[in-house]
C-alpha cells in the first residue's frame, strides 16, 4: 500500500503491564494507520487499550508496563534543500523514552490532551508558566516572544481575557476553561500530530460542542492530524475521518467514517453502534459508557482462545470462532475486519 500521506504506521503492537497477578495484555496486536491532517477516531468499551495504544506512541507507558514488540512509524516532514518537503521514517520504537530525539517528538510534533485536564498541569504554576515552558523548550524564542505567542494561542482556543487569562492558576479556571488552556498548550508548537484522549469526558454537553468545534477549527486551520479516543459513538460520527474500532487490544475493524456507519461489518462495531445514546438522554450521557453489549469483558489477565469477542458474539460460529484467532483483512479497498464470517484462514 502506497505510504504517500500517511504519518503514523503502527504494526503488530504489544504493550504489556507486568503485574504480581498477572500479565495484563492491554495492546495485543494493534494495526493502525493515521494520515496526515486526518482526524482518526480510536472507539471502544473501557479497558479495550485506547489510552495505553496512545501512551505506547509517546512511549510514555508507566510501569510496570512496556512495549513488548511491534513497530511504531512516524512519518516526520523534513524541510529539504530549497523549501520543498521531504518524508524520513522515525522508528519509535526504537527510540528510548528519555533520549533526546523522543523529547524532541514529544510534546513537540506529536503532543497529547488527556481526559482530566486537573492532572495534566501542575496546581502550582500559572498556565502562562506552563504554556510558555512548552515554547521555549521547542521553538528558540525569549521570554517576552514566548509569552506573546502563549497569549495568542490562548485567544485562538477562545480563552475569555488571554492576556489576564494567562497569569492564571489552572483552579482559577473552569473546567471547560482548563481544557482550552490544555489544548492551547498541545498545540503551542504546532504538532503533526494532536492526540486527545477522551478530552470532553469530564465536561457538560454544551461545552463539550464547543470544544469539539474549537479543534474541527483548529485542525483546518493548522493542517495537523487528530487521534481522536472515546467511547461515544456520536463524538465519532461527528470528528473522525477514519475510525479504528478496539476491543481487547485489538483493532477488530477500520475503515471510513460512512463505511462505519452505513455498513458495519463486525459483530462488535454493529453493537456498538446499536448503543449510541439518543440526544434525548444528554443527562444520561456521562453513565453510559457502551455497557448495554451483553455480557461482560472478560478480565485483563484471561488468554481467550479463539476470537476474543466470541462470547459475546451473536453471531458466534461455534468451533470457528472460539478455537482459531481471525486475522485483519481487507474486505473492500480501506475497510478491514477482524471477523470469521468475512473469511477463515
Ligand atoms: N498503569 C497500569 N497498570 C496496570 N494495568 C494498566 C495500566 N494502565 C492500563 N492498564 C490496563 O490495560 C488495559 C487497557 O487500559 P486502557 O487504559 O488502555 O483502556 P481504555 O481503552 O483507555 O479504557 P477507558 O475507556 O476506560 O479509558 C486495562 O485492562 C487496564 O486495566
Ligand atoms: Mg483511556
């Protein structure tokens, strides 16, 4: 496949969490392809390895977690002779969480918004401080010059007051507030890449619309690409260009967002998209979290043999299905499916 417009190329990924009960396989096989200035939406029941799929490509896995084998890519745009642009292939992979090269790619071409934005900042230093920490260790510019640019951020994200706004403490702000100070400072420098995990959980429905608008603008505007993580299925018919449906460390579908929603091909993606809450229950919202598929996930520490969704599975092809492991294939040009009644090997 042409490798033209893609950015980031994840093969076969295992991150695994080594713990005194057990072995936690939280990414157990992840295929995901993300092009540039595409927005790539990661859906999937909790505990299915959306954060730790993100946490792996920043090589920020807390342990007693590590990334056990696979291949991460980053396609990073190089400015060649005479203004024109060239690609060289990062590996990831092979960079150590502390080297300098990763810090370089850190936070700088490839940055991160998480859920609660409280435990993103440090309480104690104002989100000028913070914002303008992230400029200067990236870009060559004075105080005076970081702080400016800082302030500018912050008006496009929409901060009422940027030039106040700036010598604020992040507890001086509201939540919504702090997640456009967040989101200002993931995008400080201007990454390729913007990956936001669940970045509207924690907020009402009215300022989670703006915030979803705020990035839709900002996307156009920078040209970045968006790795877009939750549970909700309407937030991805809304954000993502492509979407990667996960369940139990595995990608078990991909394909375009119309794809998704007007020919749903695995079992699982068909049950999730049968749990998208009506506008009717926003209040209801925050307690749904996909929770109404049958049946449980199994826990982290159990080895299914067979395809992991198969108990749960209505459609289960018994002695298929819980005895052999089916593949991601391509079905129909740029939608593949994890699934035995698109093919046995
Ligand atoms: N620091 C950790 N130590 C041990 N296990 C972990 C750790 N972080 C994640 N896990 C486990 O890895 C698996 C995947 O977790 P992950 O956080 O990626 O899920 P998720 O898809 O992001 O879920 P959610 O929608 O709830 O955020 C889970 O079983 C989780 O318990
Ligand atoms: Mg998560």
């Amino acid at each position: 496949m042409a490798t033209d417009n893609l950015l980031i190329e994840i093969k076969d990924l295992h991150t695994y969490f080594y713990l005194a009960e057990g072995v936690v396989r939280a990414v157990d096989g992840v295929d995901l392809r993300i092009k540039r200035g595409q927005t790539m939406g990661i859906v999937g029941e909790s505990g299915c390895g959306k954060s730790v799929t993100a946490l792996s490509l920043m090589q920020l896995v807390p342990p007693p977690g590590r990334i056990e084998s696979g291949e991460i890519l980053f396609y990073r745009a190089v400015r060649g002779n005479n203004a024109s642009t060239m690609t060289e292939v990062v590996k990831i992979t092979d960079l150590k969480p502390n080297s300098k090269e990763m810090r370089s790619i850190r936070g700088n071409q490839i940055s991160m918004v998480f859920q609660e934005p409280m435990t993103a900042m440090s309480p104690v230093r104002t989100i000028g401080a913070q914002i303008m920490e992230v400029i200067m260790l990236h870009q060559e510019v004075d105080r005076a010059e970081a702080r400016r640019r800082a302030i500018d951020m912050l008006a496009r994200v929409n901060l009422p007051n940027p030039a106040q706004a700036i010598d604020r403490y992040p507890f001086e702000l509201s939540g919504g507030m702090r997640q456009r100070a967040l989101i200002a400072m993931a995008l400080s420098c201007h990454p390729s890449l913007l990956i936001a995990d669940e970045p509207t959980t924690a907020l009402d429905v009215t300022t989670e619309a703006q915030i979803l608008e705020l990035m839709r603008t900002l996307q156009n505007d920078l040209g970045m690409a968006i790795m877009y993580i939750t549970h909700n299925m309407g937030v991805i018919a809304e954000m993502a260009d492509e979407v990667a449906v996960m369940y139990l460390g595995r990608v078990v579908e991909q394909t375009d967002v119309q794809s998704l929603f007007f020919n749903p091909l695995h079992p699982y993606t068909r049950a999730l998209l049968k749990s998208i809450p009506q506008l009717s229950d926003a209040t209801a919202k925050k307690r749904r979290r996909l929770e109404v598929i049958k049946g449980m996930v199994p826990d982290p520490y159990s080895i299914l043999k067979g395809c992991t969704f198969h108990p749960r599975c209505e459609e289960m092809i018994p002695g298929v299905c819980d005895q052999v492991l089916p593949m991601l294939i391509e079905v129909e040009p740029n939608h593949s499916v994890r699934c035995h009644l698109y093919g046995t090997p």
